[in-house]
C-alpha cells in the first residue's frame, strides 16, 4: 500500500437533555436549521474543521474530523454553546468511534471483473457502481476498490480496525490478482 490516509471520523454522544434547537440556531451563525427538511440543527465548526448534527433528544453526531481528537473537541465546543444557553449539561459524557473511513492507494491497476469471480464476499456490478465492495469479518470493515488501485475502508470502529483490514484486503488483492 503506497499511502493510507484517514478521511473521515464519526463520533456520537448522548445526554440525557432536551435540547433548544431553535434557540441554538437564533443564537449562532453557524448554524442551520430547518425543521421540516431535517429534524436537527448542523452546526459548522472552524477550529476544529468540523460538521456536527444536533438532535433535540441530547444526541451530537460529528462528522468531517480526521482524528478522533477532532471530534471530540468539537463535541466539547458544541456542548460549551449549548451549556451558555443556560442548559444543564453533565460534565462528564461518554463518546463512540460510529465509523471511520480510511483511503489509501494500492499503486497498481486491478482488474474488478477477474478479482469478483475469485474474491468471496465481494460484489462488484460496474453498470451500477464503478467499483468492487468487499465485506471482511474480522475486522468488520468493507471496502470499496476501484480498477485504478484506489481503496476506501469503510466501517471500522477503531483506528487499528481500519489499518488490520487494509493491510488483510492487500494480502487478498494480491493473492488474486
């Protein structure tokens, strides 16, 4: 593998809380709301680079990190606001890695069409989708490989999930290519 390189970390939390949504998003800029497309308020953060979405039950989505520290921070900053709102928020919230996508370049070409007949739990249907999707079990990951070496993990829960599976899809690659 020439280089994998981490994309994006979902992380999620939750706290038993009701929050304002439209008082968040009457008090911020960085914020959208509209209720009757989508029923939370995104909030664009700068520092760190991040989007979160925000549910009146007390659950944060974070996407767009690259580090899991990212999007912790961003959680943080996004429970600050909201706790400057006079909500009562606990101190102490628990946070989960909900899905980490990872790319990396193979630096070869792969035939899909050969690698789908060979490859177990692979699907690959290019009048639909330009790319092969491969399922592992251990570590649960998936895979989208594309005919030009390109390959993104999908799926893994932890960092060393994502690493462990594309360095087992490298060793199936090769083995069938």
């Amino acid at each position: 593998m020439e280089s994998i390189k981490i994309q994006n970390v979902v992380v999620s939390t939750h706290v038993d809380v009701t929050f304002p949504l439209t008082k968040i998003s009457e008090t911020y800029e960085n914020v959208e709301y509209e209720p009757e497309a989508f029923p939370g308020v995104v909030v664009r953060l700068k520092d760190p680079n991040i989007t979160a979405l925000v549910f009146r039950s007390g659950t944060i989505v974070c996407v767009g990190s690259k580090t899991e520290k990212e999007a912790i921070q961003g959680i943080g900053k996004i429970m600050d606001m909201i706790r400057k709102l006079g909500v009562k928020i606990p101190e102490k919230y628990k946070t989960k890695i909900e899905n980490i996508v990872a790319v990396g370049t193979l630096g070869y070409d792969i035939n899909l069409e050969n690698l789908a007949f060979k490859m177990e739990d692979s699907e690959y249907e290019p009048e639909t989708f330009p790319g092969l999707m491969c399922r592992l079990t251990n570590p649960k990951v998936s895979f989208l490989i594309f005919s030009s070496g390109s390959i993104v993990c999908v799926g893994a829960k932890k960092l060393k999930d994502a690493k462990d599976g594309l360095k087992l899809i490298e060793k199936k690659l090769k083995k069938y290519s």
